[in-house]
C-alpha cells in the first residue's frame, strides 16, 4: 500500500513551515535549531514518512 503522508503533514504535525521539513529532509539541519530538528524527526517517525521517488525524479529530472 502506498503511503500518501506528504511532507505537509509532517510540517503541520511539527508546527514549522514546509521548507523547515524540505531542510531537514535535505541535510541542510545546520539552519535548524535542535529543538526544531527533533520536533521534525518525531512527527517524520510517528507519521511513517517516506519521500515519494516519483515525485523526487519529476522535480530533479532524472529519468529512472
């Protein structure tokens, strides 16, 4: 089954913006406090997120 949790719901649950989740999820945690850093985490492991690769290759243009 797919998992349609979206990198939106992980921002709402952890209460930052949608680019803060992008950041995290980049590596870029250095911008990130690290009580900003493990709010994200938690809310990524209590969601079950996953990035969707789909979506990755579209906006990297990778053809897979």
């Amino acid at each position: 089954m797919k998992n349609n949790v979206t990198m939106r719901d992980v921002a709402e649950l952890s209460g930052v913006s949608i680019a803060t989740v992008s950041r995290y999820l980049n590596g870029k945690n250095k911008r990130l406090s690290l009580k900003t850093a493990e709010k994200v985490k938690d809310a990524i492991k209590k969601l079950k997120y996953t990035p969707d690769e789909a979506a990755r290759n579209l906006v990297t243009k990778k053809v897979i």
